[in-house]
C-alpha cells in the first residue's frame, strides 16, 4: 500500500497474456518447482520458468560445474534434464494442477529441434508462454550459438511461433554477448518473437590458481549474478529504446526489489530471479513484496507506469498517455 | 548465534534456531549465507550439523574447517552474531529397525556428523564402534567424544601424531572383524568414503555415506553438486548431493567416475543411452 | 624467493621490448603517473600506461561520472586531457625523464586521427609502446566504436603500425562486446599489431531507483572491477588459444597477486591493473609482489613458464621447450 | 580503530592514524576502504578530518552520516576494528597572515571540518565566529564546541527546531554585518556553499569553499570527482574536487553548471575552446 493508502496494481503483460505480478523464476535457477514448494507458493509470482527443455534426456556437464566470482557465480551445467517427455508426463502436470503460469523454456542444436520441441509443447495444458533459449549451439553451424546471430535466432523464432498456437506467447531469450544486441533483438521480433527475455549468462571463465587449470570442468561457463546486472540493465534499455512496443523480461543479477525496479524503469515489464533463489530461496518473493513497497513509495499506483520510465526526461510526470492532453 | 570457539584445528560455533533443532535428524545438513548484506559471495555454503540440543528452545552445533573466503568469515563470528541458515536439508541416515552393530568412520572434520547418529543409535541399542581419521592429530575431530560415546575409538592419523599412522580405510578391515560390524556409516572427504566403501563391498557390509560435492544452493535447484550413483533400476544417473543425498549406499556411488558424466549414465553426450528415456 | 631460494625472473616482453616485471597500469587508470608517485616508484612496475592522449584538449562528460555497482564500477569519464600537445609538452618528458617505461595509449575519432596522433608520438623519446584504444567512436561510421568491427580496428592498427617506428610495439586494444572477440584480435593481428590488450570496458547501465533516471550522465558507461574479471580472463584464454604467438595484456578487474597469475595462466604475458588502483594507491606494487611470491611457492622460476600454462594439459610439466625430448 | 560513539544524527569514529594527524592540515581529508576483505565496493569513502589528537602518536577523528552502504558499514565499526585510511589528501584551506575576523560556514556535518581550522585561526588572534546550519536540530553539528569557540555561534534549521528557522545564507549577511568579517570559510552541501559565495560576492569578501563530489579514488587518478572552475587566466576547466581542491575560492567555482560541461570549458565538446590549446 502506498503512503497515500491505495495499493498497487502489480499486473502485466506478455503481450496479452496477463501475469498477476512481474516477479518470475528465471530458467533453469527453480528446478522443477517443486523444490521451492517448501519455501513459499509458486503461484504467488507472477510466472514459474521451467529450465530449458531438450528433446532426449541430458546428463549435462561433468562437476565442478560452478565457481563463484565477485558478485557472481559461474556455472557451466549443461541443460540437465530428463528430456520432453518425463517433462511433459511429471513435471507440467504438477505445475497445472497447482495452476502455477508455466514459462517453458526450449532449448535445441537445430532449427528442426526446437521446432520439434514446440510441437511437443502445442496444446499442452498449462503452457504460459514458451521461452526460446537461444544460447545453444547450432550443430549445423559448427556449435556456434544461435543467440550470437540475429538470423539464425530468427529462424529458430519463427519456425517454433509457427508451431505454437496464437494465444501463447513466445519469448526469445537473448545472450548478451553480441556486437549489438538491438539487431539481434529486432531480427526476433521481425522473426515473430512477441516478447524478449534478456539476459542469458555472458561467457566468463576462471582458473584455480593452485591447480593452474580452469575452474570449471567445462573450461567456461556463464557468469550470474549482481556481476553481470549492469550489462543487463544496458542490454534492457537499449532495446526498450529500439523497440518500445516489444514486452521486455528483464533477467540478470536480480536481488532485490530495488534491481527489479531498475529493470522495470528501464524498460522491462517483467523480471525474472535466477541466481538470487541459490542464495535465498524466498528472493523472489521478498523481491515482489520490496517491489511493490517501493512502488508505494514514489506514488506509482501501476506497475505498468513504471516500465521504461526512466527514458522519459525528467519531469514529463507520470500521466497515463490516456490522460495526456496530447 | 551463541558461541563460538576453537577446537584443535577447527572453529564450532553454536547457533539458536529451533526450527532446525527440531526437524532435524542425523545426517542432515544446513546452508548458510556468508558475507554478510550485499555480499559478493553469492552462493551459500553446506555445513554439517554436528549437534542439537533443547537449550533456548533449540541450539544447532557446527564444525568448520577454513578453506575459502566463506568458511574463513563463518571462523571470524562473534557471539551474538546473527546467521542466516536453510534446513534442515538433504536426506538423512537410514537406521537400522534391531540393535545391529554399527561402526562409524569419520575423515577430517566428516566426523562431526556422527555424533548425532550415535546418539540415536546408541538409544535403539546398537553397539557403536568409532574410526576417525584425518591428516594430523589436531585434524582429528571429536577423539574424546568417541571414545566416551563408542565402544571402541580407533584413531588414525597419516602423520602418526595421533593413533596408528595411516587411514581409516587401512583400519577398517580389523575393526570390522573385531566387533562384528553389521553396518558402517562414514562421513568426510570422498577418497576417504571410496576407501571405506570398497573395504565395505568386500566385507559383503552394507555402507551409508555422507558425501561432500560443492553446491551452490543447497536445495536441489542449481544443478552444480552432481555425481554419478547407480539406480534401483541399474541406470546410472547424475543425482544430485544436495537432494537425493547427501546420504548414498556406498555401492551405488561410482566413486572412480565423480568428475566425469559416465558414458553409460542417463543423458550422457552422445545419446548412448538415450534408449533409457521415459 | 621461491622455497628452494630461488628467485623468480619476472622479466617479460611485449615482442622485443623488455619488461622487468608484467605488471602496468591501466590506461586511464594512473593520471599522469605524478599522481601515484607519493605512494611509490612507478618506476617499479613494468610499464605505466597514459589515458588515451587525444589530438584536441577534451573536458570529458558530465557528473555524475561513476557509479558503483556489485564489485564494478561503472564510468563515463569521456577520455578528458589536454590534448597531444600539453602531453607531449608536460606529461611524457616527466615520465621520460624519471626512466618509467611508458605505454602510451591514444584515442581518435577516425583512421586519420589516430594516425595524426601516431605521428606526433613517432620518434618522441620515452615511448615504449603505443596502445590504440579502440573503444572509441568511429565518426565515420556513425559514432560504431571501432573495437566492435574487426575491419575498422585493423585499419586503424594498420595505419598507426605504419607510422610508429619499428622498434616501439603497437598494442590493439580490444572490448568485449563483440561476438567473436578471436576474429576481431586475429584482425588487428594481421593488420600489424605487435600485441593485445583486452579487455576495455564492456557497457553497462545502472539507474538510480530514487531519481528513477540513469545513473551516470551519459546515461550507460563503461564496466570495471573484479566483476568483469571472468569475462576478461574468458577473452584473453580465447585468443591466446586462437593466437598463441600473439603477446597478451590482460586486464580487467586484477586486484590480488591470484588475478593476476589467472590472468598469465590464461595466456597474458602482462597484466594491467585499472579500477583496484582507485581502492589502494598501492595495488599495483602489492600485486607484483604477491605474484612474485605465488610463483616461487609453484615453483616457477620464470614468469615466461606460466604464461598460458592453464592451457596445457595436467601432468604435462613445466619443462621448456628447448628441455623437451621432442 | 579507538572509539565510536554516536552524536546526534552522526556517528563520529577516532582512529590511531599518527602520519595522517601529523601531516593534517585544516581542509584536509582522507580515503577509507569500505566493506572489508573482498569487499564489493571498489571504491573508497571521502571523509573530512575533523580533529586531530596527539594521544596515542596522533588520533583522528570522523564524523560520519549515513548515506548508503559504504557509510552504513563505517557506522557499524566497533572499537579496536582496524581502517584502512589514505591521507591526508587534497588541498586545505589557505589560512590568513593577518588576525582577520573569520566567518566560518557549516552545513550538516561539514561543520565538523571547521573546528581544526578554527583552531589554527584562533592561535593566529583572528577573530572566529560560527554559522552552523542543517535541516534539523539532530543534524546541526558541533553547535556547542562552536559556542564555545566562537565569538558567537548562529545556528539555523529549516524546520526551525534549532536556531533560526532558515539557511545558513539566510543568517549570513547579518552575521557578516555585525562581525565585520573579512572573510568566510564554509563547507556543506553545494546549494549551501553557492548560497554562501553569493553572499561573499555580495559584500565583496573572499569565500572559501570545501566543495563535495562523488569520488572513486580521491588521489587525482579517476577523473570522475570534477567541476568547473575559472582559472588565473579567466578559463574554465573541469578540474578534480579531489586533487585541486575540495578547497576552491568560491567565486571560481561555476556552482550553476555542477553536473554539466560548460560550452566555454576547455575541452567542451564541439571543441568551442580549442583555441585554449596549449
Ligand atoms: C553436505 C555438506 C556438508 C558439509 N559440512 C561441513 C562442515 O560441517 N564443516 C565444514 O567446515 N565444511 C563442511 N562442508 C564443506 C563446506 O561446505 C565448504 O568447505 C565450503 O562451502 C567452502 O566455502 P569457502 O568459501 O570457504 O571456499 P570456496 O572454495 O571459496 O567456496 C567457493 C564455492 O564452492 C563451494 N564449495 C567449495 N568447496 C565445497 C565443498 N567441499 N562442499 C560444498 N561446497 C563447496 C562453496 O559453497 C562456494 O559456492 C560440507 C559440505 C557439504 C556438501
Ligand atoms: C572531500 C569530502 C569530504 C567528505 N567528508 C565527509 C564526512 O566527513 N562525513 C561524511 O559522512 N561524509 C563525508 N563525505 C561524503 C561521503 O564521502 C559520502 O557520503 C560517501 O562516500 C557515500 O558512500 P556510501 O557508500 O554511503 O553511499 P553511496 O551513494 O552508495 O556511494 C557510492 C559511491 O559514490 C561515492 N559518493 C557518493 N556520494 C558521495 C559524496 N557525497 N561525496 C563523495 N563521494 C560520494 C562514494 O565514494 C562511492 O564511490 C565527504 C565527501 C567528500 C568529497
Ligand atoms: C545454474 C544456472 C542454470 C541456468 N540454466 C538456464 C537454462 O536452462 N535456460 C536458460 O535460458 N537460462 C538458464 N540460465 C540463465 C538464467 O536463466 C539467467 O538468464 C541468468 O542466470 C541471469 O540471471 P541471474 O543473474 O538472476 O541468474 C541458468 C543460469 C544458472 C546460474
Ligand atoms: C575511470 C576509468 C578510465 C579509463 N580510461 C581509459 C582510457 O583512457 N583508455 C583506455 O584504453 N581504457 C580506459 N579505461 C579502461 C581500463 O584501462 C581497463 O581496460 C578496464 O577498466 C578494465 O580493467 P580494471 O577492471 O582493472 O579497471 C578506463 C577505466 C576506468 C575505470
Ligand atoms: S546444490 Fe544446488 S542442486 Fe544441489
Ligand atoms: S576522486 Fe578520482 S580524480 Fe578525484
């Protein structure tokens, strides 16, 4: 509730589907849900993102599959999971009953494979909104990821947002580590993406000093984290700049409600928790509780009026456009 | 937090926290956030519980070695320090339904954990045995308490400071000879638990360990603390420590391929066993 | 002194040149070098590298100028200087004058700038080695910075190699926002660098949740601090795989003896110190003895022995080639 | 670290610093690492010096409000904890030879910088009086050591539970009046210090101002602490708050264009100025 006694209306939008509240899990940082189902109610934010899902199941990568950094965690895991058919049969289904909005995430070497996993996916009960995890390696392209490349990203984009039916939205994730991530972006959005999710972990690598050899057994890995807020916060205004029509799911280095606020005034409409639930498996929840108490505080009475805010030049109020009187 | 003290090479620190002092059963384990608010240590860190008790509605002991920056801040405590810990966590010991005889073999400060254990085995009137182990005599944790809780206490050292000079594992087959053992229980660095696990094996003994893999969260969501154990069903999966365990049969650990996705495990690159799925 | 009272050559080079030790500042990072002498001998380090020296004086950007973020700092400092001339007048002689080896980094607008300024620079006494920063906006081609096209960087190297004497090393150096920071260095390489420096400043963006604007004036900045080590340690192990002959700096969040050996594992023959100059005045020198020190504990006796050493396979030795029964 | 104690809205902190008390003078202030070993803040914390003592080799004192995390965590020392402290840095005040009458101007916890000086004034015969100003009582520091110092000792909050309801430049021109003053020595916040210029400027008498930006290195080094300020030659430049001030005669100083690059500084861009060159 704001000072002023009126409470805030935390909904939004991934295009037209409505989440009651901006806080969601980031993929593959809340396992299967239920895990944190001793912790709070899943239901309670605003959506769950399942960790990407692969056609077979994956072993993933050998161990140490982590290290930390300053102000940020490395992890070269390796999309683990039991492949989209126990996912399908097990873990969906827990997450329906409950009614919890699902974000699936998809994760595939080929534009066949993603377009598979989508079929797999179409008509599923309880499928929010599909994720597009574009940080795979391209197998027809000698591993180099999709993400790094806007046409190849589109490509995956469009054959999966031919596949999935019209009312789920489908969410291209980005990976920071490109020369302009705005070309990327638009080449998605051009591709038919309906909502961008950015970012992925950029390419970090460390190396054991006492053993001189790198930290991770997969040599390098994806950097998490606070470290990596500010490339995301970049990443999120330069292309609510380009694009300000195109739903933005703010990701990386998310703690507290005050780096979720940070993306939302950036340009994000939704935010999602990734590292922050390994440190604290309430974040997210406190997160949206800190959220929305610091929206109260500066008179924002929607959530919706924040998103991007920080673009508009100081002074321009806070006036809803319908009540402007351009 | 309540005290905090040295123990030969190791810091124990006392902590109120009911919640955890009640659910607790032996083997479990709690994570903690290091570093205090805005700490650049972004991962919580996996401590052993040694010990329970009822004082202020519940304490929780622990036994911390220092070997990073985390466990180097956790030493640095005062009383009346607050901790911000999850548990309890991971699956626990199973025990034994009749009073067998069960010999416990701690590494290092793994010992901590047993205590606990004995506790509970000694009220189902088991006969306890300790081995512990560790480098030097004051990496030797809880000599005293195992000597008083235990029927036997054998200690080992690979300096020869305290007790025999070697490991547990050379110890074992003797003390599992002398006192009949029915089942082992071990804790404490994993070349330790494969020695103990294969003296096990030949023993025809079944073994309960505790294993130790970094893990970043503790609650079975990040994925990072996985090694490979063999199923009921014979497949061989990359579980993970902090969620299927820290608890495992020592036989169904394939302690030789940690560090490895086995090429026979489930989801093993190259699609190998990709016959498995479902 | 290493336990068996060796004592370790810290000698390194950039091709030719000679270096006592591998340890130099920052571009940007050290003033003028008066400014540090208080504290100690910059004569005691490997080199010190200048802010890049401009052609014309330039005031540099609006405060706010920096922020603070989770083990980074952000920064919009805008190259400020006097301009080539007052450097060339006041700045480099004081260096010269006082023996400290000097990289001098310079910053230009377009192919014809940075080569004016190498123009200046040939034959100047005192100059060890010219660094062209690369992150610097390209006015032909609408303000792209050059770092982030392989091509323009290799023009610029290309024209600055031309005109700088043979014996003083010109050092390309690179950002990390790009999406393969390999072919932008083989680039450079093949236009006429001598060496790498990496990593610049990735951009950032940090907001201000109170004023609900950007944090820094100039709206995003540059990233730097321990929180960007994982991705400079990432470039320099990438390119010296790819171009193991190249000599490497490395620089990006270096703060302890450790960082900087993680740096010479990953394959950099120098290691530059920036922002951990802003918290000890005495960074610089505290690391260079620290890696001293963790060398000799390896037993390594030569600083040339670790560089890239994370790169061979354990158990392969510390021999030297020449020693190798190959 | 000797003692910290709280006083009023501040936490003022003394520390065992012998070669910062030596080489202090009035103006002078010094760096502090925030946050520890490992700490996630990179840079230091600017903190005036507000006294120096002879005891134990040369003590130093701070007066520190909380602004974020860096103060909260200099708050939250206790006694006997270790600082680690750069300094003394900058450029202090220039002192007058001559026993002048000295107005001397504070805003929230930059009065504490001006008892040193008052000091060295006082044992040069000046005349000393105190204008000490905050938003509130709680805020308003050092008020009785300046009554006790001062001639006399003006005191203004603006919500008027202290004092004169108002501004310190509210006062001033009466102050100035009675006194006589010859000159003006002021630190606080950069409204204050622009308030307290145009009053000098107006009765035409010199103004010292210890002027606060946000600063990474304070050594000169970072480049990020500037303003503009008219030099000897009549140019603007962006010059360091840290290494060419915090000490500015008042005048100079370019208070309504803090925060942006003046078309006429040298080096503005669309290079207006290059004619400066050299
Ligand atoms: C189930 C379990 C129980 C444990 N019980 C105890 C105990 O009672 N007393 C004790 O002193 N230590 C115990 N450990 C080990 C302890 O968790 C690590 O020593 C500690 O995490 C290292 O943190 P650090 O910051 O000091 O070192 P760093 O090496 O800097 O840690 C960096 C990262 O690696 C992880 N990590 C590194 N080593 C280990 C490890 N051995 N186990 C788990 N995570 C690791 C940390 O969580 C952190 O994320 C236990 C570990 C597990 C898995
Ligand atoms: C010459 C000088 C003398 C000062 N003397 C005192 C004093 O005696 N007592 C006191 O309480 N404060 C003093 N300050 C202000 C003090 O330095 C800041 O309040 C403090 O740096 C804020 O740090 P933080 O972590 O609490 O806040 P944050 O806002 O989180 O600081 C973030 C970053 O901005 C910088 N920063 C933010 N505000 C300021 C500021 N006002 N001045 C300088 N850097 C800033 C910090 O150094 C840090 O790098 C002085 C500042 C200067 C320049
Ligand atoms: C252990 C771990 C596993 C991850 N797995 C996935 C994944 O399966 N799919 C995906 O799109 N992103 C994955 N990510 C990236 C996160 O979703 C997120 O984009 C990134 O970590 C930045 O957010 P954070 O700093 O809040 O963690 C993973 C991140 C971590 C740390
Ligand atoms: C305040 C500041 C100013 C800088 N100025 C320059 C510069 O003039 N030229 C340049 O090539 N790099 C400049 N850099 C980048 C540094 O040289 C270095 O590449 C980067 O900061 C990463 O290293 P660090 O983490 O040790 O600071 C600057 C960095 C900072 C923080
Ligand atoms: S520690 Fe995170 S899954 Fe086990
Ligand atoms: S604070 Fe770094 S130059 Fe002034």
């Amino acid at each position: 509730m704001s000072p002023d006694g009126r409470s805030v209306d935390m909904s939004t939008y991934i295009t037209h589907v409505e989440l009651a509240n901006p806080v969601i899990t980031a993929a593959g940082c809340a396992g299967t849900g239920r895990e944190l189902a001793p912790f709070f109610d899943l239901g309670r934010l605003g959506a769950h993102t399942t960790r990407s899902i692969t056609m077979a199941p994956r072993a993933g990568r050998p161990t140490p599959r982590m290290t930390e950094t300053p102000s940020g965690l490395l992890n070269a895991v390796g999309l683990p999971g039991p492949g989209i058919e126990v996912f399908l049969d097990r873990e969906l289904p827990w997450l329906a009953q409950r009614s919890i909005r699902t974000i699936v995430s998809i994760g595939g070497g080929s534009v066949a494979e993603y377009t598979a996993l989508a079929r797999r996916l179409a008509g599923a009960p309880g499928v929010t909104a599909v994720e597009v995890n574009l940080a795979c390696p391209n197998i027809e392209d000698r591993g180099r990821v999709f993400a790094r490349d806007g046409a190849a990203s589109a490509e995956v984009v469009a054959s999966v947002r031919t596949v999935i039916p019209d009312d789920v939205p489908v969410v291209a994730k980005l990976s920071p580590d490109v020369t302009d991530i705005v070309t990327v972006a638009a080449a998605c959005a051009q591709g038919g993406a309906d909502a961008l999710s950015m970012i992925n972990n950029p390419l970090g690598m460390s190396i054991d000093t006492d053993t001189m050899r790198p930290a991770l057994a997969a040599v390098s890995g994806g950097l998490s984290g606070p470290a990596v807020r500010p490339l995301a916060v970049r990443c999120v205004w330069q292309v609510y700049n380009a694009l300000p029509l195109v739903p933005i799911i703010g990701v990386g280095g998310v703690t507290t409600g005050r780096d979720a606020l940070e993306m939302i005034l950036a340009g994000a409409c939704a935010v999602a928790v990734g590292t922050a639930l390994f440190h604290d498996p309430l974040a997210a929840v406190r997160i949206l509780k800190e959220l929305e108490e610091l929206l109260a505080a500066r008179g924002i009475h929607r959530l919706a009026d924040a998103v991007g805010r920080a673009h508009r030049p100081p002074g321009s109020g806070s006036r809803h456009l319908e009540e402007s009187s351009l | 937090m309540l005290t905090t003290r040295r123990v030969d090479a190791y810091h124990a620190l006392t902590v109120v926290a009911p919640g955890i002092a009640e659910r607790y059963r032996p083997g479990h384990f709690v994570s903690v956030a290091v570093g205090g608010p805005g700490t650049p240590m972004v991962t919580r860190r996996a401590l052993a519980v040694h010990d329970v008790k009822p004082d202020y509605g519940g304490t929780v002991d622990f036994v911390i070695a220092v070997s990073g920056p985390g466990t180097a801040w956790l030493a640095d405590r005062r009383a009346r320090d607050t901790l911000d810990l999850v548990g309890p966590l991971g699956r626990a010991f199973p025990l034994p339904r009749d009073p067998v005889n069960c010999v416990l073999v701690g590494g290092e400060y793994g010992s901590a954990t047993l205590f606990g254990l004995a506790d509970v085995l000694l009220r189902r009137h088991c006969r306890v045995d300790f081995v512990l182990g560790a480098a030097s005599a004051d990496r030797v944790f809880g000599a005293l308490r195992a000597r008083r809780m235990g029927e036997t206490a054998t200690l080992t050292t690979e300096d020869g400071s305290l007790g025999l000079r070697g490991r547990v594992a050379d110890v074992l087959p003797g003390v599992i000879a002398d006192v009949r053992a029915d089942v082992i229980y071990a804790c404490g660095p994993m070349g330790m638990l494969r020695g103990v696990t294969a003296v096990g094996i030949e023993f025809d003994i079944p073994v309960q360990v505790a294993v130790e893999e970094a893990m970043a969260c503790g609650i079975g969501v990040c994925m990072t603390c996985v090694l490979p154990v063999i199923g009921d069903d014979g497949v061989t999966r990359m579980v993970r420590a902090c969620a299927e365990g820290p608890v495992f049969r020592g036989e169904r650990v394939r302690f030789d391929d940690i560090g490895t996705i086995p090429f026979d495990a489930l989801g093993a690159p190259g699609g190998g066993s990709a016959r498995n799925v479902t």
